[in-house]
C-alpha cells in the first residue's frame, strides 16, 4: 500500500505500526521519527507570504503578529498549508490521511479534492481512499491508531500499541492515585495572546496528578485573557506553544515577561513555571500524547515519579525572586 500523510501526528502513528516503508509522501511538518526525512514532501508553508501580506517585517515573527495572521486566515476560511501541485499525481497513493480538528493547519479538503480529481484522470481507473482524522481526546487519538491500523491492515499492531500506550497511562494513575495534593495548572497553547489549552491536554493534566485550571477536556483551545490567567491563580503555568519545540517556547516564554505581572500568581514562587515541546508531546494527536502525561508527572509529583530529562522540560523565571 502506497500512503500519503497531511498530518504529522498520523505519519507517527503510521510509523509506530511499521509501515514507514509505505509512506511515499508526506506534510513539511512531518518530522518525527527523524526518518521521514527521506519520504517526499506534498505540502508548503504559506504562512511567510500570509504574514508579509498582514503586514509583518520580515525576520523572526512574534506571538501577537502569529495570532492576528491566523485570525485573518481563519476569518477569510484559508489555510497557511498548501499543496504541492503535481505532488500527489507523483506519489500515485492509495490512501492519503488528512485531518479536520484544525482548520488553519490542514490542507484544505477542496485542494486535495481537486487533487485527486487530476490524479484520477491521469491514472485512469485508480481508486484513491482518502481518510479524515480528528480526535479530541486520549480516547479519540487511541480510535485513531484503530481506525489506520484497519486501514492498513495492521490491526494486532495497532491493537498492541494502544495497549502498550494504556499501560503506560495506568502506570502514572496507580502510582499518582493518592497524592494528598493535586495542583492547579495553567496549560497555555498561546503567550500572545494566551489561548488555553483544550482537546486531550486538560487529560494530560488530570492523569498526571493536576488539576487544570484553563481549557475543557474534548474542547477547542480557546483565547483568554492574562486576567483569566491571574484568577485562576495557577500553582504551575505550562508554556506548551503549537507547533513549537523545546526552544521555540522558552524564547515565547521570554516574550512574554513582560506582557504580565507574574507576581500576582504563585506559580513563580513555587518554582513551576515550565516550558516544554508543544509540538512533540502536546499539540499533536499521536502516540507521544502518553510522553505527555509521563512529564506532565514528573513535574507535578517529582517524588512519585521521574522528573523530565532537560531536553522535555525546562524550569524558568519571570523574576528575580528577591526583587519580588
């Protein structure tokens, strides 16, 4: 079977099934595991020229330029991802995997609709399977391993990955399950403005011993207010940027410090605020979902179980704690 992948969470998938072999064409956001390097990209970036077109300088782009880019897409119902033309007529695929849980970030379906109108004129009778996934919960990401390795005819490795990775979800719960104290945490998916995290993280957050003080389980990640943030009055504020790495939000989290008065929360005082991979271990729907709760853990409840590698989590400072 020849499978193209839109949607990196599912090229992980596919390839924790073993069929990285099958792949032969991919999204540029693919990038995990680091062989995929090698399967051929069918997707761009149009995000620089969405940006340029609102009016940003070129360079490093801000939070706040990010988000009002975004919003122009959303509001005029486009995408910042694009397709290759003639790249998929090249793979010749027999079942391409999309998504439908983010409307900025996919492919838009008409594109590939279209696609595969050329594609089924030059290849004359070719069937093309075209499979939409889009989970909003741990249990909708688990349906999703299910529901590719049925497709692909690998079902007792799909069968035994969603019963490795529920182990492992088991393992936090058992060992977290009397913790005299669950604290509050603040997920933010977005430093400016601040969006809280929804869809399967506030899951992430309640497994690992928390108590998510922003965002609903199964819902859209939604635009707060640094207000919204104060109130809540986290104990740990997690800086989680979509699409960003390690790197990528420590360097949001500094731009950050200076749009809020820290002070007013305890999260500082504690020690936790904490950046993390987003992109790897929150923001996608794949089996690294797991990797998650086992740092989220680690952070929270350090006694109970390993505290996170520096390459998963860093710990960082708003202030000096004695000018405060």
């Amino acid at each position: 079977m020849r499978i193209v992948s839109l949607v990196p969470a599912a090229t992980e998938i596919l390839c924790a099934l073993g069929l990285r072999g099958s792949l032969v064409g991919r999204s540029h956001e693919c990038d995990f595991p680091l062989d995929v390097a090698d399967v051929s990209v069918m997707t761009f970036d149009r995000f620089h020229d969405v940006m340029i077109a609102a009016g940003a300088q070129p360079g490093r782009k801000t939070a706040l330029e990010i988000d009002q880019a975004v919003s122009q897409q959303v509001a005029l119902g486009t995408s910042s991802v694009g397709l290759i033309p003639g790249a998929l007529a090249s793979a010749k695929p027999d079942l391409i995997i999309t998504q439908a849980l983010c409307g900025v970030c996919a492919v838009p379906a008409n594109q590939v609709h279209d696609s595969l109108s050329e594609l089924s004129t030059e290849s004359g009778s070719q069937t093309v399977q075209t499979v939409s996934l889009q989970p909003t919960t741990i249990s909708g990401i688990f349906d999703s391993i299910l529901q590719l390795g049925a497709l692909t005819e690998c079902q007792d490795a799909a069968t035994n990955l969603v019963h490795s990775l529920q182990i492992r979800i088991d393992r936090v719960r058992d060992v977290l399950a009397d913790v005299p104290h669950r604290p509050s945490v603040a997920a933010l998916e977005w430093m400016d403005p601040p969006f809280a995290a929804g869809h399967w993280v506030p899951e992430q957050i309640a497994l690992a011993g928390g108590q998510c003080a922003l965002g609903d389980a199964g819902e859209l990640s939604n635009r707060i207010s640094w207000d919204d943030v104060l109130h809540c009055q986290p104990e740990m504020v997690v800086c989680m940027p979509c699409g960003f790495d390690l790197s990528g939000a420590i360097a949001e989290f500094e731009s950050a410090r200076t749009l809020h008065d820290w002070r007013d929360m305890p999260a500082p005082y504690l020690h936790q605020l904490v950046c993390v991979d987003g992109s790897a271990y929150f923001s996608r729907p794949g089996p690294r979902v797991v990797d998650g709760i086992e740092i989220l853990a680690g952070l929270l409840h350090p006694t109970r179980y390993p505290h996170p590698t520096a390459d998963r989590a860093v710990r960082v400072e708003a202030f000096a704690l004695d000018e405060a």
